[in-house]
C-alpha cells in the first residue's frame, strides 16, 4: 500500500508543482509592474527567469522541508550508498565550497549549524558566534553560492546577511560556464581549476543546462580527492513501465529554466 501511495504521489506531484508556478504569474506580473521592469515583462526568456524566482521563494520552504531528512545527513557524512546512517560514516562538508543552484539560500543555515561533530542539531541560533566558530573549527572556510537568477540572488544575499555569514559566503550571480570570468562575476572573485574541496548540488541538476559539458566543467574545479554531494532527482526505479513511461513525458509540458 505505500508503494502505490509513492506512485501515486509521484504521479500528482509534477502537475502540483506546475499549478503552484501557475499562480505564481499574476503576482510576477504585478511585482515587474511596480517595478517597472518593462523589458523583463515583454521578454519570453526575462518573465520565465522572474517567474522562476518567484516560485522558487514561495515554494522553496516546502521542498526544504521535504528533503532535509535527506540533505542534512549527506552534508553531515551519514550517508553511504544512498543509505542515511546515525553515525559519521565519510567525510562531512567542508573546506571551500561550491553550493550550486543556491537559489535564496534555503541551506545556508544548515552550513552555518553544523557542528564540530558533523551534526546539524536545529536548536542553535543562526546569529549565535559560538554556531559560527564551530562551523569554521570544522574547516568550512568559504563558501560560493552559485545562483544565476537575478530575484533569488537579491534574496540569497539578503538571507546570508541575515544570519551572519557575509565574511563567510559569497554569492556568485552567473552559470557554471563564467565562474572563471571576473568580468561576468562582477568581482575579483573567480573559481579556478583544482580550488574546491566540496561541491553541493541540491535539486538544481535537472535545470542547468548542457547537462553533461557542465557538469564535466564542475569535476574540474575540485581539487584531487575533493567531494561532491549530490541529491537530485533520478531516474525512477518503481512503478513499472506506466511511472518509466510519465517520467520521459513531463518534460515535454514543463518549461524549464535557462
């Protein structure tokens, strides 16, 4: 029985989310009009990028909530082999990371309070300097938050203010491919080969495009023996023919993010 509850919740979820997107547009519209943001109202490509931040700032709390059963455990080191353990069983994040798809920065308290023993308790305070110093006691010395979307970049450095993590995350405002451009960075920060020690991607993978070159483009950037957590969607496994068969169809009614 939780089986077909899976399948069937699997089957409704992509036309829940369209329908959540779907009433994110008036909003969109009034907020490009108040704005004034003309051009981006006119632009097929401007209003999707816009639509995509909003939905993201609505919605993002909820797929949070969903995945951090998952997520907090991978950056912890308790997962092996897709299986979440209660003990350390690899490396923890750490060193100079890369959180690709950062979005408006919905797991950056979760880097802010892990602590020296690789655990994320919930209870500290995100403005707590005792969080902080265990964070960095445990070697997270930097992180670049990778976010292309112009609305959830504003958000995302709004958020990592907020929890004081300006000296410790910077966010990146282009796509994999400029991470080496300063002049599309905006900075004199740039991402060389063989510089980081984690890469972090959470649900972002399936919205990139040039899937392959740039996710060959990211192993590059790790240094030799560095990490890279994943938790993206994946080819579906249950369901037989009929779930295989409407997962290879979504896509083809679903617009996703340049």
């Amino acid at each position: 029985m939780e089986t077909l509850k899976d399948i069937l919740n699997s089957l409704i979820f992509p036309w829940q989310f369209m329908s959540v997107s779907a009433g994110c547009i008036p909003s969109t519209i009034c907020t490009l009009i108040s704005e004034g943001r003309w051009q981006t109202l006119f632009s097929f490509d401007g209003f999707r990028d816009a639509l995509f931040g909003n939905l993201w700032a609505f919605a993002g709390p909820q797929v949070k909530a969903n995945a951090e059963q998952r997520v907090i455990p991978l950056l912890e080191g308790r997962v092996r082999n897709a299986e979440v353990s209660d003990h350390v069983v690899s490396e923890p994040v750490s060193g100079r990371i890369l959180e690709i798809g950062a979005g408006t920065g919905l797991w950056a308290d979760v880097f802010l309070k892990i602590n020296t023993t690789g655990k994320h308790t919930g209870t500290e305070s995100a403005n707590d300097p005792t969080t902080r110093r265990r964070v960095a006691a445990r070697g997270i010395s930097k992180i670049y938050g990778v976010e292309p979307n112009v609305q959830s970049v504003r958000t995302l450095r709004q958020r990592t203010k907020e929890l004081g993590m300006e000296d410790m995350y910077e966010a990146i405002p282009v796509g994999i491919e400029q991470l080496d451009d300063p002049r599309a960075t905006g900075s004199a920060t740039t991402i060389e080969p063989g510089s980081i020690d984690s890469i972090v991607t959470v649900l972002c993978l399936c919205s990139i495009p040039d899937q392959e070159k740039n996710i060959k483009a990211l192993y590059k950037l790790l240094k030799p023996g560095g990490r890279w957590y994943v938790y993206e969607h994946v080819k579906v496994k249950r369901g037989g023919l009929l779930l295989s068969w409407y997962q290879r169809m979504y896509p083809a009614v679903y617009l996703e993010p340049s």
